[in-house]
C-alpha cells in the first residue's frame, strides 16, 4: 500500500509517459506539465501509451518513491481529463492499479467533507437566547 491516507492528493497526468524515465524524469514532467511540485507529498500517476504499465512517484519526506505496475492481462482504465491533471483519491489509485475499470466511467469517491462551525445555525441561536436571558435578568437586578 503507498498510503494510506484517503486526504493525500493524487493527480494522474492526462497522456501516456515515457516510463524509462526515473526520478528525475518523472520530477521535471510533474513540475513543467502539471504544474506541480514533486516534493510536495502528493503521489502522480503515470502510465504508457499502451496502459499496461503505471508508474507512482511520491516524495515521502525523506526521498521519491516510485511504485511500479506492469499488467499481465488486460490494461489500465483511461483517465479522461478537462485540463492538465486527473484528480484521485488513494481509493481510486488503489482501484486503478488493481486493473479495475468503473474508474475511468464514473467518480468513485464522493467530495471531502468540510465540517462547519460546530452545533451549526441552532447553536447561535441558543447563544443568542442565553446572551439575551442573561441581559434580561442583569437589567433586572437578579444577577
């Protein structure tokens, strides 16, 4: 397993790679065609013309890491992508690397879920009630 973390980004690059490439290699396509940095800890997908061999190059705090796949049957889904880079979760790199297809037709994950203010709307309001029962009560001299 590379992570396994569900909140470690992973960006697929959209053609097919020159898999000869090594660290270097695969550094300077992330930083030039994804406009990324390969340091940052996030893991890249590559794959080759014929998507029967992926590559994953992750910096994990103290080096790259590649992780490599060559299928014995079968290919790899293909990512489509609008711009530049393919956005996946570790799920759907684990699925992508196990050969599965539903990848490259339907978002497997859902959305990060951004958790809001805690207790929401009714917590103001109970706020609210208290901070006005408080003043009620200090105007008339019970406090």
């Amino acid at each position: 397993m590379i992570g396994s973390s569900r909140n470690l980004p992973v960006w697929a690059y959209p053609g097919a790679a020159d898999l000869r490439l090594g660290y270097d290699g695969l550094a300077g396509l992330v930083a030039s065609k994804l406009v990324s940095d390969p340091l940052s800890g996030d893991s890249f997908l590559f794959t080759n013309r014929g998507r029967t061999r992926a590559k994953v190059l992750v910096w994990d705090g103290t080096g790259l890491a590649i992780y490599q796949k060559r299928l014995e049957q079968g290919r790899f889904a293909s990512l489509r992508s609008d711009g530049g880079r393919i956005a996946l979760t570790m799920s759907e790199l684990s699925l992508y690397l196990e050969g599965c297809r539903l990848v490259e037709r339907v978002k497997l994950s859902p959305d990060a879920y951004v958790p809001g203010p805690l207790g929401g709307r009714r917590r103001v309001a109970a706020l609210a009630k208290k901070d006005t029962a408080w003043a009620c009560d200090q105007s008339l001299g019970l406090i």
